[in-house]
C-alpha cells in the first residue's frame, strides 16, 4: 500500500504524448495502439473510460484469477499458482481465440491498494509481469512471453470509477496482423465489459445478502 501523497495518476495511466499512437476507438472507451518493438509483433494498447461500478467491487472481481474464466474474453483457464512475502501472486491463464492455436501465460500480479494521508482507500493500482520461470510450456498452448501491463481505478465524484487499462503484448506464434483486432479494439472492450459486469454482479450479490 502507498500514499496517495507520493503516488499521482500519471505514474499508472504514464503519458500518452508520443506521437505515434494510433486512435483504435473513441467512445465510451477510448483505445490507442501503438508497436511495441522491443518485442517482434509486439503490441502496446491505451484504454480509458468510466465504469459505473464501485471500486471495491471492481477490486475484488480483479483480484479473484480463479473465476477469471468466468467472466474474462477468451479465458478457459485460470489459476492461482502460488503468493510472494512481497503479497504479489502468481497466476496461470490459459486463452482459447478462434481459428488459432490456444495460447497461454503466466505472470506476476501486484495489487495496490493508494491510500490517503488518513489512511483511506483513494484509488487502485494492479500490474502485471511476466513469470514464466514457474511453469513449463505446454503441449499444444503457445506460450505468450511477453505480457505486462496495469490497471488504474479511482473513483469518481459522481460515482463510479474512472480506469485506465494499458498493456503490452506478443501475439506468439504466426498469427497474420494478429487477427487484426484481438489485443486491441474487440479485445480490449471485451474485457473492460467483462471486468464491468462482473463487478456489477458482486454488488447485487452483497445487496441481495443484506
């Protein structure tokens, strides 16, 4: 956990003042791309927007990789592996896209939770980086190498909370313009939408169980 005092938003959300993002959407969610090329086919995304959820619920759907496959695009498998003293964890997922070969990874997670000068929570902070060290590859499952990334919540005044989603990513394997889309546009609302629902659905539950 860290203070809100020595953490602004710009160190989740970084600067998107390079000229070379290309605008992928622009609506309730607005996307950006750019090459990633410290990594062959690499890929580095931008998504912003506003969810109408609270950032608790949005806290604990993403901190909960064990029903990923639930609610997550693409996702067959997930799976906790193991926690670090450090409180990171390590998790398993397995994707199932069409027409190509399932691809798989494993990363380390870090959920941060900022906190004000009092002590309450002010935003949430969650990033990721690649551990495959841990699991060997798997027969038939490209395994992505290079994925990292960050989620960015804070909640808004008029309620909801207002992230940031950026990540970069290998589409592994020979995948032609990497299906021109998956990592970007209909990815990447799929999963916002994923996230929104889920934490929407906790909300009912814990109203129902009142």
């Amino acid at each position: 956990m860290r203070s809100v005092a020595v953490l602004v938003c710009a160190l989740a959300a970084g600067s998107a003042g390079a000229e070379d993002w290309e605008q992928v959407a622009d609506g309730d969610i607005t996307i950006k791309a750019r090459p990633y090329t410290a990594v062959t086919g690499g890929r580095e995304v931008w998504a912003e927007g506003v969810m109408p959820v609270s950032l608790q619920d949005v806290q604990t759907a993403l901190t909960d990789h064990d029903n990923f496959r639930r609610f997550m695009p693409y996702v067959t498998e997930s799976r906790l592996l193991s926690r670090g003293v450090d409180g990171s964890r390590v998790t398993y997922t397995r994707l199932d896209f069409p027409i190509i070969s399932d691809r798989d990874y494993v990363l380390r997670v870090l959920d941060e939770p900022v906190l004000d000068a009092e002590g309450k929570q002010v935003a949430f902070h969650q990033k990721w980086t690649p551990d495959n060290s841990v699991l060997p590859v798997r027969a038939g499952v490209v395994r992505l190498h290079h994925n990292q990334g960050s989620w960015y919540f804070t909640p808004r005044a008029e309620g909801g909370v207002h992230f940031v989603y950026r990540f970069i990513v290998e589409p592994g394997g020979s995948i032609p313009g990497f299906l021109a889309g998956v990592g970007q546009k209909d990815a990447v609302e799929a999963t916002v939408r994923g996230v929104e629902k889920r934490a929407l659905q906790l909300a009912a539950d814990r109203a129902r169980a009142k």
